[in-house]
C-alpha cells in the first residue's frame, strides 16, 4: 500500500487550487463539500466557476498562481490542463509547505483523491493507487447502489446521541445497541417517515439497558479451503461480530482481515510431525474467552467437522457450560475436485466417497484398504503428503492398480494452486519432485478433466512416468 487512506480535517483549514478549465471543475465539485477556506487561482475560469465564485463558495483571484499564495495551505491542487504549468504550481506550492497534488500525475503527487461515496456524514473513499480510475469509479457506483439514501440521516441521528450512549457499558453491549439502530430500528424508523429519531433512539437504548447481559458462546466456524469468496454468508457474519477469534494455522490472513477490527486474534496452529499448540491449551483459551462473556468465533480450515477435531472442543465447552454453535464450511475435497473439474461421485463408477486422514494421533493411519483399492474407488486424503510412499504400499499391497490415477492439489482455491497428477506408482516420487510445501489433498481415483479429454481425443496417453503439473496464478 502505497498510499495510506485518511480523513483529513479541513474545517477552517486553507485549501488551494490552481486551474479554471474542466480539471479545475472536476476537483472543485468535490472540494466544495467540504468546510475548507477555498482559495482558486484562475485567470480564465469556467463559467460554473465564476458562477460558484459569485455565489461565496470560494474565494476567487483572477491571475495565474504566485509565490506565496500556497502559505498556511493544508492542501494545493494543481490542476491547470497544462503539464508544465502543473508542475510550475506544484513547486510553488511545495516551497510553501503544503501537500500538493498534480491532476493525472500520479508520480508527482503527494496524495491522491479518491472517489467518495457521500451520505454525509458517512463517507466512502476508494482508491486503486491511482492505477485504474475506471475501476474505482465502477466501484463507486456499485456502493451507491447499495448504500440507502437515508444513511446520512441515521448517522447524524446516532451522532448527536452518541453521549446518551455512554449509558451502557464499553464493549459487546454498546456495540448491541448501534448495530439494532444501524441495521434494523434506525432504517425501520427512517422508513416510516418518523421525525423524532431521538426519541427512536432513546426507547431503543431502554430497551437495551434492561436486558439481562448475553452469555459468551463459541461458534465452530469453517473457513473453507482458502478463497474468501466461499466463505459462507453466516461465516462471515460470525467473522463480523467476534470479540475473540482462535484460528488454525492453514486459514489465510485475507479470510482474517474480514473479523471485525477490534477482535483478538488467537493464532493456535497445528501442524503434522511439527510445532502445534496442545489441545487442551486451545480448549482453555476457547472456554476462558466464552465464560467471560465473548463471542469466540473458532476459526477451522474446511469444514470444522472433517478432521478438525471438533468433537473434543464441543465437549470442553459442554464441560465448561459454555453454549455453542457450528457454522459448516467447504471443505477442501470438495475445493480441490473442482479444481480437477471432476466429480466426487458418477454413476457407474462409485456410488460412495471417502475422506480419510493420512495420519492420527498414533502416527499413519490405518485404512480399510481393500475398499480403497477398488477399481472407480475415489477417495480424498486429508494430510497425506508425508504419508505418500506408506499409501502407496498398503493399496498395491491390497490389489489397487499401478496406473491408478492420482491428482495432488496444493492449496486448492488460493492464489499459487498447483496441481500434480501422477499414478499410484509413482505417486511418492512425484510428489517429492514436486516440493511442496502448502496444504495438499491427495484425490485418489481421479484425475484432470483436460487429462482425460485429451486421452478421449485419442491423443497419445501421458506416460505414467510424467507427472504433469499445472499452476494456476
């Protein structure tokens, strides 16, 4: 991040701006929203300008920009139409302490605008470091949609009651009260027409401060396999309203920017034949949170319920008599047969699927091998990198074909997804020539669909001694 997003105070502060064509206007639209000291400088100005000039918007000197006449600015906009001149202004005002910005010339300036979304005082900035304008102004309009007209009415509202407030404690309880006037009594009210927001507000904070305190709860919340599109919408409204998040060491930071700012995050990472943070510490920190009166929001890559030792956490917040709650996730199978663009099940083949583990707490595990090694058998293999060359053995011990297909998907649905597809014979060699370090799924029984179109297409087959490997950015 190059620029770092503000919100300038500009009441009674000296802004000025340099330029009377269509740059000038285009800035000024937005400039005069504010409570700024407007000075332009302008020997020609647009008409509008001299119209708005007229009206006491801004003061108005007909001449080019001077020495001197960016003194006690807190900003200086260049924006004359001309290169040379901008950067004639630029340097003027610079000498004369202020930030300056030079209309599309990204390199020169020292901060940009961005495009706003104004329900005032509700505000919405959007920038993409000045690389694609076209793109923030979409998202501009794409906000503008979605954000209702009365919003700068409840803000004003809850702005003036912001002391009245103060009433209920600091925290989750507080926090209660704006988000019922936010999303459901203030818009209610706005909607039918009443005039008295105030007196809205204040039933409204009645009927908070005699309610008994919520007791804290943990939610088990699956964070799918890493793309935060397939986050579910209740995951993310778990994310949004989290005091507490204690969260696996697979789930990405771009799913963690979604909890809300102010919670704590918990980082209790496990990891196979490496460091882990024990069970019964993570149960702890879970429970302690939850009895305190939070919302703990137990954050699982995939689905909390696949191999996420779910169970053992339910009952220590049963032992605890804390209340508790599982939002299912995608778990990353499902991510990584998409990936393959195969299905997990199709008639003919199998009429069943299996997600086993390529290790337990007593080492690797142990399978009903003979169900795997079935001809059309399909079946995921969570954590089964490190577990490769023993798979390998126990299912050709069991009868399973050497050219069985197998597909490796590292870090299905993320950026830097890789997909290796190999047979079982080769599975193990491949898979070290391949090193990988992110979190794999070993889909057994299946492989690329562009494999296999290709092979219908009567194409010479891949040799089994070929890994092919694909990447996706």
């Amino acid at each position: 991040m190059r620029h770092f997003p503000i919100f300038l105070d500009l009441a009674g502060r000296r802004v000025v701006l340099a330029g009377g064509g269509a740059e000038a206007l285009a800035k000024l639209r937005l400039l005069i929203k504010t409570e700024a000291r407007l000075t332009v400088f302008a020997a020609a100005p647009d008409p509008v300008i001299e119209g708005w000039a007229t009206a006491g918007r801004f003061r108005l000197v007909r001449r080019a920009f001077a020495p001197g006449d960016a003194l006690c600015a807190a900003l200086a906009y260049a924006a004359t139409g001309d290169d040379a001149e901008d950067a004639r202004v630029a340097g003027l005002a610079r000498a004369d302490g202020a930030l300056v910005n030079l209309v599309d010339n990204l390199a020169a300036s020292q901060f940009i605008t961005p495009a706003i979304v104004d329900r005032d005082p509700v505000v919405v900035a959007i920038g993409t470091e000045g690389s694609a304008p076209v793109l923030a102004r979409q998202v501009k309009r794409w906000i503008e949609e979605r954000l209702a007209a009365g919003m700068g009415t409840l803000a004003r509202a809850g702005q003036a009651f912001r002391g009245a407030a103060t009433a209920l404690p600091q925290g989750a309880p507080r926090r209660a009260f704006w988000e019922d006037w936010y999303a459901e009594t203030g818009p209610a009210a706005v909607e039918a027409g009443r005039a008295d927001l105030q007196g809205a507000l204040a039933a409204l904070l009645c009927r908070h401060l005699s309610r008994e305190k919520a007791p804290g709860r943990v939610v088990f919340v699956g964070a799918g396999p890493g793309d935060p599109e397939l986050l579910t919408l209740r995951a993310r409204k778990a994310l949004d309203a989290a005091d507490v998040v204690v969260t696996d060491r697979l789930v990405p930071p771009a799913i963690l920017e979604l909890a809300r700012r102010e919670a704590e995050i918990v980082h209790a990472g496990k990891q196979g034949f490496g460091p882990s943070m024990p069970q019964g510490e993570i149960d702890r920190i879970v429970t302690e949170h939850a009895r305190g009166g939070a919302l703990v929001v137990r954050l699982k890559s995939g689905d909390p319920a696949v191999f996420g030792r779910l169970d053992e956490e339910i009952a220590a917040c049963e032992k605890a008599g804390v209340l508790w709650q599982v939002v299912p996730g995608v778990t990353s199978a499902s991510a990584a047969a998409a990936s393959l663009g195969q299905s997990l099940t199709r008639r003919g083949r199998n009429s069943d699927v299996r997600f086993v583990t390529g290790h337990d707490t007593a080492g690797f595990a142990e399978q009903d091998w003979r169900a795997l090694a079935r001809p059309g058998a399909i079946s995921a293999v969570y954590m089964g990198k490190r577990a490769a060359r023993f798979l390998q053995g126990r299912l050709m011990m069991h009868g399973a074909a050497a050219d069985t297909p197998v597909s490796v998907v590292e870090n299905a649905s993320r950026p830097g997804e890789r997909v290796l597809a190999t047979t079982l014979c080769r599975l193990a060699e491949d898979l070290e020539a391949s090193a990988m370090a992110g979190p794999a799924l070993l889909m057994l029984g299946l492989e690329p669909r562009h494999a296999v179109a290709r092979q219908g297409a009567a194409a010479p087959p891949a040799s089994p001694a070929t890994a092919i490997l694909q990447e996706h950015a």
